[in-house]
C-alpha cells in the first residue's frame, strides 16, 4: 500500500506540475498575442531546437524523464537589416518552447506514473481480495488437517492403550 500512496502523490505533484506549466504557456501565448501582427514579418526558421537533453530518475522503481537542457540553434542574420525587436522576438520564441518543452515531459512523467500507479493498485486489490483470502483459507484447511491428523493419532493411541489394559486384564 506503501508504494500505492507514493505513486499517487508522485503523480498528483506531476499532474500539478503539468497544470502549471501548461497556464503558463497559455498565459504566455495570450500575452503575446497583442503583437501578433509583428509575428508575421519575424523569419520563424532563425530559430530551431537542436537537441533537448534528458535524464532518467527513478521514482518507486519507475524510470521517469527528467529535463537537463535543451540547445536552441540560431541562424545567422543581419541585425540591421531586421526590425530592433528581433532579438527579443527569438528570446520570446526560447521561452515559449522551453516551456512547452517542458509541459510535454511533465506530461510524459505523469502518465507513466499514473500507469504505474493503476498496476501497482491493480496487484495489490489482486492480493487483497484474491490471493491472500485464497491462501488464508489453505491455511485454514492445513490446520484443520494437522488437527484431524492429530485426533486421529490420540484416538490410535486411546483404543491401542484399552486394547493393552484389556489384554493384561485378561492374562
């Protein structure tokens, strides 16, 4: 039941995170979405995602993503012959990504703790209900085994001990 409880708040705090990350996004889209106009003018392909690091760390035996880095490349261009809010353009463009970057793992993370949890409450209602109740009851069959067998042997031992007080009444 331990590790029942620790999945579910692992991925409550997970599912919580993800939340959070995804108002943040939406509130980041909406409070840029006053320049919209500009975005049309801003050359989208300056800006890709080179590679996004990520590491494993293990939470009640599951392996879940963890973000490290994530490296943006940035095309060459001439500044002066773009507008002076380019720059910030491609750091408004970072953020939102690494946000949503980091919304996806927060989802993957939850999801595989969730997953995790639902097996682990599966196993352990598997055991509670049936398996455990099984095994008292073959428990309880043993005993009542071991307390017949162990009558029968009193009963032996009774009728063998009149049938030699019997036999030396007689002689």
């Amino acid at each position: 039941k331990k590790q029942g409880v620790c999945f579910k708040s692992r991925s409550k705090k997970a599912k919580n995170r993800a939340n959070e990350l995804e108002e943040e996004y939406t509130k980041k889209i909406e409070s840029y979405s006053k320049i919209a106009g500009l975005w049309v003018e801003f050359d989208q392909s300056l800006l890709s995602i080179e590679d996004v690091d990520l590491s494993v760390k293990k939470i009640a035996g599951v392996r879940t993503p963890v973000l490290e880095d994530i490296k943006f490349k940035i095309d060459e261009f001439v500044l002066f012959s773009k507008p002076a809010w380019y720059l910030d353009g491609i750091n408004i463009l970072k953020d939102i990504a690494t946000i949503a970057i980091e919304r996806e793992v927060a989802i993957k993370k939850m999801e595989m703790l969730d997953t995790a949890r639902k097996k682990t409450t599966q196993k352990v209602n598997l055991y509670e209900k049936v398996q455990i109740p099984g095994f008292e009851e073959a428990i309880l069959k043993i005993k009542r085994f071991f307390e017949d067998d162990e009558n029968l042997a009193k009963s032996s031992q009774k009728i063998v001990k009149n049938r030699q007080e019997r036999l030396k009444r007689k002689e």
